[in-house]
C-alpha cells in the first residue's frame, strides 16, 4: 500500500462516515469506477444502474437509519454504554490529537463529538500525510481497532442499500490491511 492510496481512502472513509451523501458526492461516485470496484460489485452495479435521485433517497435513508437514529460512530458511545461524549482532554482521543498536534475545532462541524469516526479516520489522514508511522500504528491499535470493526459488524447488519453493506465490508477490510502493512512496516523499516 503506498501513501497516496492510504491518504485518499482516509479522506473518502472521513467523508463517508461524515455526512449523507449529496449529489455531487454520488455523481463523483457514480463516475469513479476504479473506486466503485474497490468498494464492491454490487455497489458498482447499483450505482450504475440507479436514478441519481433514486440513489441520493436510498442514501440518504440508509445513513440516517445507520448512523443517526440507531447509533453513532463515536468511540466513547460504543465502548461506554453511558452515551456520554467525553469532552476536551477527559476525551483520550482529544489527548492522543493533542499530543500530536491536531486541533480539532468543533465549531465548525456538525459533528458533535470528537472521537466520531469521521474525525478519527480524519486524523489518520493527517498522520499519513505526516508520514507519522509509529502514531498511526499507535492510534489504529489504541482507538480505531477495538471499536471500529466490531462496530461496522453489526452496522452491516443493518444497511438497506449495497453502498452501505459493502462500505462497511471495505471499512473492515482496509483498516485490517493498513494495520498490517503499518506493523510489518515497522518489524522491516
């Protein structure tokens, strides 16, 4: 895996994960073929085949049921059955940014909590550009792993639409794979 790939699938990951897709994320979508077959063939296939509008209602629904009203991608809601968001450095994310230099500004998001998966795949982005080994092993092993995956599991579960199924197939996936090209990085660099 080189940089550059890691880097853009952090920034779509971020994204996705983010906010509803509109219609110019679909219709950039829609026109990506190399990502729509890395995302799946059955996402390739509906997206192709699907009415724009068609596609932007079914998202729309799709990410509203998943990640709004059933629960949020957030780090402290899935590991702590509180639902508390930990706010400022009692946050261990906000400490692990803190510590490496990554202000997260949260009044300029919608996002209300700063280990939201958006914000977190968003900080591995940084630390990629960075090139910032050690942490991005570090965070993936401290707050991506240990909720994430299970988290996309059962998310999965729940996706009406093949975007969101395979998304979450993929989220897997990848984070599995960039762990373990970030390991053997480090037992061979």
């Amino acid at each position: 895996m080189n940089n550059e790939y890691r880097l853009y699938i952090y920034a779509f990951l971020s994204r996705v994960m983010s906010n509803i897709p509109d219609r110019r994320f679909i219709h950039d979508l829609i026109s990506n073929d190399a990502l729509l077959e890395i995302i799946g063939e059955e996402t390739k296939a509906w997206m192709k085949s699907t009415d724009v509008e068609a596609l932007y209602d079914a998202l729309n629904i799709d990410y509203t049921s998943m990640f709004i009203l059933n629960t949020q991608p957030v780090e402290s809601f899935v590991l702590d059955a509180k639902n508390e968001t930990l706010v400022g450095l009692q946050n261990p994310v906000m400490g692990f940014y803190f510590s490496h230099g990554f202000e997260v500004n949260m009044n300029q998001t919608d996002i209300m909590a700063p280990d939201h998966l958006g914000i977190e795949l968003a900080f591995m982005q940084t630390l990629v550009y960075r090139n910032e080994m050690q942490p991005q092993t570090k965070f993936l092993e401290e707050h991506i792993i240990p909720w994430v995956v299970p988290y996309m599991m059962g998310m999965r579960s729940m996706a009406d639409t093949p975007f969101y199924r395979e998304i979450c197939d993929f989220t897997i996936e990848f984070l599995s794979a960039d762990y373990e090209y970030l390991s053997q990085s480090a037992t061979h660099g």
